[in-house]
C-alpha cells in the first residue's frame, strides 16, 4: 500500500525539478487568470494538457506525502509538505477552471481539501471546499467535518448510518453502502471524542478505517481508497491539535480547562482545535517566563493564544486581575465583546475601561469589581498615576 520512503523522496526530489517545477507554475498561474475571469484568448502559450499533467503530479505528491506519513507510523514534516503542495495543485487546477466537468472537478476538490487539511492548512482547506457539492455520502460527511458545519455533520451521519443496506444490490454497491456506513460511525466517534476527550475512541476509529482501506483495496474503490488514507492522517492530526491534547497539561484545574473546552466546541462556529502557529506560541504564552513577545500574522489566532494565558493566570493565581491593553476604543470594545463570550459563563467578569487620558472613581469601582480589565495604553497610563497618587497621599 504504501511505497518506501526512499523511493517517495527520491519522487519528490525529481517532482521539483525541470519541466514538472514549470508545469506547477503554469497550474497557479492559469488559476490567478481564471480567478479574475480573464478571456482564454489573452492567456500565454500554456501547456496543452495542462489540466491532465498538473493533476497526476498532484496525485504522485499525494501517493508520496501519504506513504512517508504511514511509513514513519505518525507525521512528518516531508510527508505532510508533499500532501500541503498537492492540495494546492489540485486547487489551483480545478477550483476556477470553467471547463472541467462538474463531477469531476468536486471529486479532485474534495481531495484537494482533504491534504490541505491533513497538513493542517485549516482555513485554505475550508476556502477550497467552501462552495463544493458531491454527490456521495462520504463527501458529505468530511466537508461537514472540515468546515466545523456540526449541524450539518450530524444530520448527514444520522441519514447515513441509520440508513438499511440495499437489497439484492451487486457486490460493489453493497461495500459502497458498508464504507458509508462505517466512516458515519467513525464520525460519532469523533463527535463523542469532541465532548468528553476520550482519547480512546481513536483507536476505534483507527480499527474501522483499518479495515475500510482493505475493502476498498480489495474491491479496487480507488476513490474511496484515497479517501480513506487522507482520512486516517486527517484524524490523527485532530487528534494531536485538538484542545483535549493540547490544553489540559498547561492548565492546573481540570474542571476549568474541561469546562473552557466544552465552551469553545458548542460555538455558533465550534472551536475544537489549535492552529500550529497557535500551539507553538503557548510555551511562551504560558511558560514559566517573565514575558514574551510573540508574533503572528493577521487572523493566527492572537486573541485565543491571550485567552488561553489569560485563563490560565486566573485559574493559577485566583486572587489577580488581568489588564488587557488595546491600541484604541475600537478594538478594545471588539474585544470586550469577545472574551465576554468566553469567560462569561465560566463565572469570570470582563471590563472595558472608556474615557480617555483621564481616571475617575468609577474606573476603580469597576477595576475591583472585575477580573479582566480592557483599556487603552492612555487610559492605563492614567490609572497607573492616579493609582500612585493616592498611594503617595496614603503614606
């Protein structure tokens, strides 16, 4: 099933050469004149067979990154890279080509999803699969499960589980209905494994697309085969960025992390796991340090990083405040609003400090009353003079 490793790196090593490294290009740059809709007639002397060539590279890329990810029993670095740049291949060749017919083009888009999301490339996995449809039960259920879509998720996994097998169907037919079936149950687990973190349902779902991959190798399923190899990776990477493998050892009250993970994953957009920028960020959000600085791009989850140090401050040291500076009024109240909706109903209170330069009594009466206190550095600088001062007259 799988093919060594020495032979998928010495495949992606020619994969990134030549002729092929021109025809990956030619793919992203067809896709960017798609995208703005310009007319074929004003495009440059692209490869004839572009579409065919660009996608069994994708399919070669996928074929080494899933076999170098199985082969070393866990992730890696090169095999989730390989599955990255074919996700992006297979999206770039289809996601805006007009002339690709509408099955076909769902089907590659779904796997382009799929290695997006297996090399944890959340958002562009769920831009790729954002305005998809297919027409199979399977797909369905992934889409769902990438795009956080739970409602959706659990209506499409009831219909398909409690469905009856079909009567005096043709082999093929009757392991497509088991496949659908099984891969429904699957899903249940997950959705059980997101609200309790028992992280012993994996191994369920390990043994059920064990022996899903086996059926479908037997029965020459190929799509459901490929399918079924993405979803093993997808959900072994879940696994090791959910919230219930990432938080609890940085948290000292398990009720609270329990509590504060439970809250995340019943959002009107459910919150269920940590963005690599995220959890390579947190040592030092909640380290042992004397401060950090930490950086991240625009929407890398900065707030949710502060969140989770700000949680773990509070629920370390039960008796301190928290004071959040925001750069001005704007952003201050955006925030306010949503830490609010996170720490609300864990019984922690959350004030915004308005005004400007200046501080009054009312500033301190809310100060006392709460344990996160939002202001801007101006209004913080105030506080802090008007604290010293009475300190001052106090002595």
């Amino acid at each position: 099933m799988s093919i060594p490793t020495d032979y998928a790196t010495d495949l992606l090593n020619n994969l990134s050469q030549g002729r092929i490294k021109n025809l990956i290009a030619q793919a992203d740059a067809r896709r960017i004149l798609q995208e703005v809709k310009e007319t074929a007639e004003n495009y440059p002397n692209f490869d004839p067979s572009l579409t065919e060539k660009a996608t069994h590279i994708a399919y070669v890329l996928l074929s080494c990154g899933c076999s170098m990810v199985e082969n070393e029993d866990g992730e890696t670095n090169e095999g989730l890279l390989a599955l990255e740049k074919a996700g992006k291949i297979l999206s770039d060749t289809f996601s805006f080509n007009p002339n690709e017919d509408k099955k076909n083009k769902n089907y590659n888009l779904l796997i382009a999803g799929m290695a997006l999301y297996a090399a944890k490339q959340y958002s562009r996995a769920f831009i790729v699969l954002k305005d998809i449809d297919t027409d199979f039960n399977v797909g369905q259920i992934i889409i769902s499960f990438i795009k956080k879509d739970f409602a959706s998720l659990m209506n499409v996994t009831s219909n398909v589980f409690f469905s009856s097998a079909p009567a005096q169907s043709e082999l093929r037919s009757f392991d497509e209905w088991v496949i659908s079936h099984e891969v429904a149950r699957c899903f249940f687990i997950i959705i059980d494994f997101i609200h309790t973190g028992n992280e012993e349902n994996f191994i369920l779902t390990n043994d059920i697309l064990e022996k899903l991959l086996y059926l479908s190798s037997e029965d020459n399923l190929t799509l459901y085969w490929l399918i079924i190899r993405l979803l093993r990776i997808i959900l072994s990477t879940f696994q090791n960025s959910s919230l219930w493998s990432v938080l609890p050892p940085l948290f000292p009250a398990r009720h609270i992390t329990e509590k504060y993970i439970r809250l995340l994953s019943n959002f009107k957009s459910p919150v269920t796991e940590m963005w690599p920028s995220q959890t390579a960020s947190l040592p030092l959000a909640v380290g042992d340090n004397n401060g950090a600085v930490i950086n991240l791009r625009t929407s890398g989850g900065k707030t949710r990083v502060a969140e989770i140090a700000i949680l773990k401050t509070l629920s370390t040291h039960i008796m301190s405040k928290v004071l959040y500076l925001a750069p001005f009024r704007s952003l201050a109240f955006e925030i306010e609003q949503s830490l609010n909706k996170t720490f609300f109903p864990l019984g922690i209170t959350v004030s915004q400090l308005y005004g400007g330069s200046t501080a009054n009594v009312t500033d301190f009466e809310l100060i006392s009353q709460s344990q996160i206190i939002i202001a801007t550095p101006e209004k913080a600088k105030a506080l802090f003079a008007v604290a010293q001062g009475l300190k001052q007259k106090s002595n």
